[in-house]
C-alpha cells in the first residue's frame, strides 16, 4: 500500500523530470580581489551559458600598485572569461590564433617614469585568447562575425598615459583627459561576449568608456579605419566560468594589482538532463526507503 511520504517522494521526482530550470539572466558581482607575482590566479564557481544570452563582464583594475624594477619591464594581469576546468591563467594552448579556451583582457605596464608634459604609454589593456599572442588578432567590428585579422601596432584605445600631455596632444581626435590621459592607472574596464555557435564567440571591450580601433596605414589625426576591434576566441560557450590572475616575471618585485567590483550580467548555465534523472532516482529512492520502513514498523 502506497504511504503518503511514498507519494509524496514520487511526485517530487516526477517535478524534477518534468520541470526542467528554464536558464534566466541574472547578475552577479564578486567583489573584490587584490593579486600579486611570482603568480596568483582564481576563478568563480558559477558557469555560464553564453548560448543562452551575451555577457558582460565589468570590473575596474588599479595599477597604481605596480612597481617596475626598469622601465618596459612588466608583470600581467588576465580577467575574463575561460571554460570550466581550464587554467586560471592563459587558459587554452599558447600562441594560437583564437586560443581554445576563453577570452579575457590583458594589462600591463610600460614605461611608469612621470611625463606630464607630453604623451606616453604607462598602461595597456588588450583583448586576448591565447598566451604569446598580441593585438596582431583583433578580428571583428561587430560581435558574431569574424574576418582576416587586422590588429597593427598603430591603434587607439590599447595604450593609456597615467599623467598629463602636452596641450596640441590634448586636441587630438580621441584624446579624453581622464580617460585616455591623466589616467591615475585607475581603469574602468567593460567586456562584452557573444557566442556564434556552441564554440566560438567575439568579444569587444571598452576602456573608462574607449573603444579600441586600429589604423590600416600610417597613424593620423582621425577616427582609426578599423573602429571598434574586437577579438574573437574559442572555447565551450555553454560552461564559462570568471578567472582572474596574474603572472609577474621572478627576481624583483612588481608590486601588485587591484581587481573590484567585479560584475557579471549573463545567463548561468542550468543542471544537465542526466544530473536531473539523478535527482529524481534518488528521490525514488527515499520513497522505496520508506516505504520499507512503514512495512517494518
């Protein structure tokens, strides 16, 4: 004879069957983190789904802490995006074009002496997907389509000046003090991801509100021909997880990085049919248990 707790346990187990969780977009932020080398990296349990809806990715970097023991000398700091189980840091295979893994941001330092009277490169922040890569593999102008990449060394958007410049430089097209210049190496950094298929996607980042451009030819005073870059990169859209990391060179010190305020907008990935059937197996499971029991009792 079927007891209450019997029916009760075989109706749970056919919601769970039945009701599937429908995946919904939600934000979440994981608040703050400070890195430091030799080498430190984490990442957040949550996967998510980009099949399911783009992402974003928002977080601001303080680079104020960096020390340098001679100018172009660097430590880096990766935050982004990498499918579940890969590394923390340049997840994928090393120096391949759309990596295998992920896409994230890259910062780094170049040369931190002060100049306030004239332009020069303290910060930069360019998209990646795989280790040994540079800006050579910007490939996008806009998300979910990929062309020949096109990244030069002449662009805007990827190099930012901690301090002042002079005032002719302060007139040039996309010069924004504040943002491009006396920058403080504070950054307010946003990524955006989107999926064309279950294993590649694009992302396109902005930079206390720049987007990234790249000149064809010779630099000039204008709006870049290539404008706004994005990358794009491989991976399994349908479990990324947020990592964070940093890798400084060993024998000196380079200080270290503040990451905060770290926000994700996105779709989070929902249980497997199999991890379902699971729940509900054992949920008839427990209804068989007391069933036994009653039967003893």
């Amino acid at each position: 004879m079927r007891t209450k707790a019997d029916a009760l346990a075989l109706a749970l187990a056919a919601a769970v069957l039945c009701i599937a969780p429908a995946a919904s977009a939600m934000t979440i932020n994981y608040g703050s983190l400070t890195l430091s080398g030799g080498y430190q990296a984490t990442h957040f349990n949550d996967v998510w789904n980009l099949t399911a809806g783009d992402l974003t990715l928002s977080y601001t970097i303080d680079m104020t802490g960096v020390t340098q023991p001679a100018a172009w000398s660097t430590s880096w700091t990766e935050v982004g995006i990498r499918q579940k189980g890969a590394a923390d840091f340049n997840p994928g295979p090393s120096n391949t074009y759309q990596g295998g893994a992920g896409g994230w941001m890259t910062s780094s330092v170049g040369d931190l002496t002060p100049n306030p009277n004239n332009l020069n490169l303290s910060d930069k922040h360019n998209l990646s997907a795989s280790g040994g890569r540079g800006e050579g593999d910007y490939d996008a102008k806009v998300p979910g389509t990929v062309i020949s990449p096109f990244g030069t060394n002449t662009n805007y958007g990827i190099w930012f000046d901690r301090d002042g410049v002079d005032p002719f430089q302060a007139g040039y097209w996309g010069a924004v003090n504040g943002d491009t210049y006396n920058t403080g190496g504070v950054y307010d950094i946003v990524i955006s991801y989107h999926a064309i298929d279950a294993g590649l996607g694009t992302m396109f980042a902005t930079v206390n509100g720049i987007q990234t451009g790249f000149y064809p030819g010779a630099w000039q005073n204008a709006q870049p021909g290539d404008y706004p870059a994005g990358l794009s990169f491989k991976g399994d859209m349908t479990q990324m997880q947020v990592f964070a990391g940093l890798y400084a060179p060993p024998g000196a010190d380079y200080g270290s990085v503040g990451v905060s305020d770290i926000t994700v907008a996105g779709t989070l990935a929902v249980p497997e049919p199999g991890s379902l059937a699971l729940v509900a197996s054992g949920l008839v499971g427990l209804a068989a248990a007391l069933r036994r029991r009653a039967g003893k009792a």
